[in-house]
C-alpha cells in the first residue's frame, strides 16, 4: 500500500457528519473538486495542504460512487490522479458527471 491509500483509508475511517442524500453527495463532491482543482491553479497552498484537499475530494468520491452502487475502495487509490479520472467517468456513464462544465446529477432533491 502506499501512503496515500493509508492516508485515504484513515479519512474513510473517520466519520463525518453531512449529505447522506445522493444529491448532497454530488454537490459535495463538486464542491471538494473545485476547490482541488482552484488549489492546483493557484499554486500557493503548502504540499500538506494540497494533499489535505485531494484527500477530501477522494473522500467524498467514494461516498457518492457508493451511494450510486460504484464499487471502490481506498487501495484502488495506489494512482490518485488515475483512479479519480477512472470514477469520473464511471459516474459520468451512470449519468452522474462530477468533472462536466455545469455538470448536474441525476437524482432530485433529497
């Protein structure tokens, strides 16, 4: 295993309170990629920061890959950057698209 996925499972292991809805979990997700992604534009965080950030998104992927039957766990995670395009376009198949301009889920309020 590599630090990362130690790192990531530990994440999973805390519990945190927020959306449990799929639709909650979607803008979640969205939410923690644009804030990776600006993070990465700006190029004015700290390594512990940064990677602080892509574990949240990480985090919150695999919440809502769950909550829409995507089967995934943390040691999938040893290729960060491979593994988070992969369920991108995993989720984007079953009409979920977290990395779309304007994406927007499926799922209805709730």
């Amino acid at each position: 295993m590599t630090v990362y996925v130690d790192l990531l499972s530990a994440a999973l292991e805390v519990e945190r309170g927020g959306p449990v809805s799929e639709a909650g979990l979607f803008a979640s997700a969205m939410a923690c990629r644009t804030r990776m992604l600006d993070a990465r534009l700006r190029k004015i965080r700290s390594a512990e920061a940064q990677l602080a950030i892509e574990l949240d998104y990480d985090r919150s992927l695999i919440a809502l890959c769950a909550a829409v039957g995507i089967d995934v766990q943390a040691r999938d995670f040893a290729r960060p950057e491979s593994e988070r395009a992969r369920l991108e376009r995993v989720l984007a198949e079953a009409g979920v698209d977290v990395a779309g301009v304007g994406a927007t889920s499926r799922p209805g309020p709730g």
